[in-house]
C-alpha cells in the first residue's frame, strides 16, 4: 500500500496494523464499510483493496480527510471520505462493517478540547471518551449481521467495552491481540495513572485488543 501523510495527520503505529490485518482477513465483497477516525485512511483503503463493496471514512480533521481522499486515489480505490464528529456525517446510514481505531490514551485532557495531532490520542480520564460514544451509538448504524472492529487498549478495560456492546445486544468477543511494552505517551503518563488507580504500581505492559461485535 502507498501511503502519504499530511503534517499533523496521525502515522499509523502498531495498533493500527494490527487492526489492519484482521480487517483484511474478514472483509467481503458485499460489505459496505465504514473507517471512523480514519486518520491517514489506511483502514479504509484496506478494506478497499480487500475487495469491499463500498467504503466510507470519517475523521474530525480535515487534514486527514484530504489525506485519506489522496491515499484512495494512490491506490487505485474508492473511498468517501467525509468530516464531521464520530457519526455525524452518516446520519441515517447503516453498514455491514465498522472498523475503528479510535483515540484512546488516558489523560488529563478532555478530547473535546484537544487540538491538531494530539486529538488522534487524547482519550479523557480512562481512555474511554471516544470508545463510549462508539459503543452506545454503533447499533443504528449496522446492519442485521453487521459487525464492529475496534482496537483499544488493556488499559481502556476490555470489560467495559465488553460490558456496553452487550447491552447493546451485541455478540462480542477479542478476536486478535499483542502484548508490548507501553508506548512513549503512555510511559510519560504512567505515574499519573498510577496515582489514579488506571493502572498499577509498576505496569508497564499493555495488550492490543481487536474487539469484534456482531448485531
Ligand atoms: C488513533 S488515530 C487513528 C487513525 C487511523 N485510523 C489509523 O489507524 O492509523 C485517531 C483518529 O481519530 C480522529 N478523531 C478524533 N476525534 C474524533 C471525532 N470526535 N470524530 C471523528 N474522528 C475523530 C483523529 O483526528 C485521528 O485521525
């Protein structure tokens, strides 16, 4: 796949090819697919050259969403990239695949008022500011069958995620996942989470969990 990037557009990491990988292995012809918090649009334009039917992307950043138009057309796919808040800019619309890689690093910061780069990570208090919105508004949006993929951290708490989809009515179930070291952000963060009981005394370690719901 080529890839450019705007300045200011996230670079996608590890979690990003993990999530990109399995999306690769599930997707179908018939699937129309939806990347929120398409970044770079490498996800979309996984899907797409995986073979989707349709592919639609949405991030809050217009540069990401120039930047995932100009990576579509590099690779020869079609994608409708659109800008807007999580599923503001596909009211009404439903889909068979939902792939996300949210922002998701626990801090200080209220991602509403995050600016430029750092609204690709900044995930409030636990992490869980976007991964929330995402599991109490997906439902709407699939079809009967559809599903999400969405990769989060250990530190998010799999439990909860777990929790919300299956009020949801939701099948759920970690489909893929690797255990590494935290990151730098992360790191840097680690004795705040420590003093906020995120985490405990001396972890340092995280799994990368691909969290797959069905409708
Ligand atoms: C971790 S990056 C993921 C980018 C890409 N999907 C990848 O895996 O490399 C998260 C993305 O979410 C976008 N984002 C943050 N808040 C958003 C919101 N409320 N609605 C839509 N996109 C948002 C950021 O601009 C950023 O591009």
């Amino acid at each position: 796949m080529r890839l450019v990037r705007l300045p200011g557009v996230f670079p996608p990491h590890s979690d990003s090819q993990l999530l990109a990988r399995t999306l690769a292995r599930r997707v179908t012809r018939r699937d129309s697919v939806l990347d929120l918090c398409c970044g770079s649009g490498v996800l979309a334009v996984t899907a797409a050259r995986a073979g989707a039917d349709s592919v639609t992307a949405v991030d809050v950043s217009r540069r990401a969403v120039a930047c995932t138009r100009i990576n579509a057309v590099l690779n020869g796919t079609r994608v409708r990239a659109l800008r807007g808040d999580l599923f503001a800019p596909v009211a009404g619309e439903r889909f068979d695949l939902i792939v996300t890689n949210p922002p998701y690093v626990p801090g200080s910061t209220n991602p509403s008022h995050a600016t430029g780069p750092a609204r690709a990570w900044e995930g409030g208090a636990a992490g869980r500011a976007l991964i929330d919105r995402i599991c109490e508004d997906i439902v709407p949006h699939l079809r009967p069958g559809g599903r999400l993929l969405m990769v989060q951290s250990s530190v998010n708490s799999r439990e909860r995620t777990e929790a919300l989809l299956e009020d949801e009515g939701l099948e759920v179930n970690v489909v893929d996942s690797s255990r590494g070291e935290y990151g730098a952000l992360l790191s840097a963060r680690a004795p705040e989470l420590e003093r906020s009981g995120l985490i405990s005394p001396g972890e340092r370690v995280e799994d990368m969990l691909v969290v797959e719901a069905i409708r």
